[in-house]
C-alpha cells in the first residue's frame, strides 16, 4: 500500500531540520517505510511573518504492508527530532496516496497566500487523513499543503549532505576554489553555488542545524555530480536528494488583490522612483486607477540598481509580497523582481525585460535568470544512489 506523509515547523533558531527529519524517516525506518524517489523539499508563501526558520515542509511517498504501525513509527520520529522546546509548533499529515490530488487547491494556495489553519483541520477531518501535531500544531498547514505539490509544477532538484551530530553547531569548512570550479564546470545545470560579486559560496549554511551542504540542479544526476567536485574534510553522515518548487517563482504566479502577506503579481505605470535613506528604491505606480507603493531594498542590489533607471510612464509588471502598512509607509509590495514591458515615449539605459535581485538576496523559491526558459515538467526516472552515506570526505 503506498501511502503519503507531509511534515513541517520541526526546526527553530537554536537549529534542527525539517529536511533532516525527512532524511531520518527514510534512512532509519526501512523495511517499514520504504521510501519512494524522489522526497518532495516544498518551500510556501515567503512572505508570511510567522513562517518557519527555513520556510520549508518535506512531503515523503513510501510503500508499507502495515500502516498503522508505520503511522506511530514516524510520529515517534517527529517527536523525537522535533525542537518544540525551543518554539517548532510541528505538524504531521498522514494520508492514501490515491487522495494525494485532493491536496493541490490548498498547495496552491499556500504557496501565494494565508491559509487559516482551522480550516485545514477541517479539511483533513473530512479526507480521512490522519495527524499529529506537537506545540500550537502550526505546521499542520505546511505539512498538508506539501502534499499538493507534484512534478507537474515546475521543479528542481537539490542534494542535501548532513553533518553527524558531534559537528552540529560548528564551523562548517569547504574550499570556495572547488565550488567556484564546480560552479564553472556545471553551469547551466547547477546553480546559486557561489556570489561572484560577494566572493562568497552558497552552497552551505551558517546556522546550527544539521545540514552541510546543498546543491540545487535540474535533474537529480547534476545535483550529485556537482557535489563530488566540492572539496571539503569533515566527515558527514550521509545525503538525500529532493524534489523541490525551489527557484521556480511558485509563489509569484497569481495576480495581487493587495492582501497583507500575499505573494504574486501587478502590473502598472509607473508615476515616480524615489531614492531613500539606506539606498532602497521606491516605485509609485498607477495600478488600475488606484496608486500603489512598490520597494527594491538596497540588499537587492541588481534590482535596486535597475529600479532607479525606470521613468514616468514606463509600464512594468512588479513581483513580490506585500507587507503590512506601518507607521513610515503605506502597504507596500516588497519587490523580489520586475519586468519591463513598454517605454514611456522615451530611450534610457535600461531596455525592455527582466531584472531580478541579486544572487545573495535571492529567496529560496526566487528563480535565477539561467532557469527562465528551462523549466522542468513530469516526473523523472528514479536515479540510483539517490540515498547514501558519505564515505569519506573529499580532502580541501
């Protein structure tokens, strides 16, 4: 029988990992849970303010002869890498992966909006999905709605190499030379590996949390050969390919009704461009007969630098999130990227097209310039070694 299990909100700033969790489930409760490629890694809505650390659910598909039994297994698992303690509100969701396309309304929801989570509740009650939620149970949402999130949709891949818990909390080391190479020798098919601008690598993290290292790819084959070019001399404990709506711009896929935290799309001229304090950029536009604040902050840095080209009239479609009015500013529309679609009667040095943020202030979901045009449909053929310990490290 195969079944489905969504999982998210188990991390919190003191560390943990829900995609950790996920590589737990798999490498420890075979034969029971026998995992079936690829994980699902489902980023949601990134502008929502009481979002988890990382923003990301794991969504796991497995065969079983004993549900039941395989329901209390990974249950005990959440409860045991879950940091509740230290503020994780953990949801789990269990369900027959025959109602798996129930599911997709409320991922395509969550993805760009504000999902109540009562209603969700609701919603599982009536599907027959069993659930587990630890905390106030937050996670619930983000656990359901990964469930939606298929090889339909556009979709990259990212291997995820974890530390052994002696590591946990320190110092991670990886020769940039050997990304910067990787980089070079992979490109277009790995990506966001290293800033060229900042001269810093991307593909590891900072925090306390178990991971190592990710490379994000376009096939599960790319992600895997790209990391056995990354020199590095810890000794890790193994890695798991995922699926993932990572750098796909899920998120910015519906037009704005201009609600507090949603994510997506307008499309207007623009009035005037004002430089503020600290350098960020701010865009009055006409959107259908009502004035609209838009924001390239000064962290974006390619994009604030094309949006103070832009000129009264010019006729742009702007992208991002919109954060609640405060006392300084109106509700705004965070910008994550811009395309300009027309001129306004005149020429300057900026010309028609896209302008996104720069690699460093990308957002997990944000798609880098290499994907527009390669896009990924269906579901691939599962690779061998998509699962595995780390033999050995690869000496920096």
């Amino acid at each position: 029988m195969r079944f489905i299990v969504g999982i998210d909100d188990t991390d919190s700033s003191r560390g943990y990992c829900t995609t950790y969790l996920g590589y737990r489930v798999v490498r420890d409760l075979g034969p029971l849970v026998r995992a079936v490629p690829y994980p699902k890694l489902v980023r949601l809505n990134p502008n929502i303010p009481f979002k988890t650390r990382g923003n990301a659910a794991v969504c796991l598909t497995f065969d079983t002869e004993d549900p039941a039994r395989a329901f209390d297994a990974i249950a005990s698992k959440v409860k045991e890498l879950a940091d509740v303690r230290g503020g994780a509100n953990s949801g789990m969701v269990f369900i027959d992966a025959a109602k798996a396309r129930l599911f997709e309304p409320l991922y395509l929801e969550a993805v760009s909006g504000v999902v109540n989570p009562h209603r969700v509740r609701r919603f599982l009650d009536d599907v027959g999905a069993k659930r587990l939620e630890l905390g106030n149970g937050m996670g619930v949402v983000g656990a359901a709605s990964s469930i939606g999130f298929s090889e339909k949709f556009d979709h990259t891949f990212e291997l995820i190499a974890y530390r052994r818990k002696e590591s946990w909390g320190s110092k991670r080391v990886i020769d940039s030379a050997s990304v910067k190479e990787m980089d070079s020798r992979t490109f277009p098919h790995t990506f966001n590996n290293y800033d060229y601008q900042k001269r810093k690598v991307l593909v590891a993290p900072h925090g306390p949390d178990p991971v190592f290292a990710g490379i994000r790819g376009d096939s599960p084959s790319s992600a895997m050969v790209a990391f056995g070019m990354v020199a590095f001399a810890e000794a890790l404990d193994g890695f798991m390919v995922y699926v993932s709506n990572q750098h796909t711009d899920a998120h910015l896929q519906t037009k704005l009704d201009w609600k507090v935290y949603s994510s997506g799309w307008v499309e207007g001229a623009v009035k005037k461009v004002v430089t503020g304090t600290g350098g960020h950029v701010y865009v009055t536009m006409e959107v259908e007969g009502t004035t609209r604040l838009a924001a390239a902050y000064e962290p974006t840095g390619d994009l604030r630098r094309a949006a103070k080209l832009l000129r009264e009239g010019d006729r742009v479609r702007a992208f991002g999130g919109i954060r609640r009015a405060t006392s300084l500013h109106p509700t705004i529309l965070n910008m994550e990227k811009f395309e300009l679609l027309s001129l306004g009667g005149r020429r300057n040095a900026i010309r028609k097209g896209t302008y996104i943020s720069s690699p460093r202030a990308n957002r997990h979901l944000t798609k880098p310039l290499i994907r527009y045009g390669n896009e990924v449909y269906g579901v691939p053929p599962p690779l061998k070694g998509w699962l595995g310990p780390i033999l050995k490290p690869v000496p920096a």
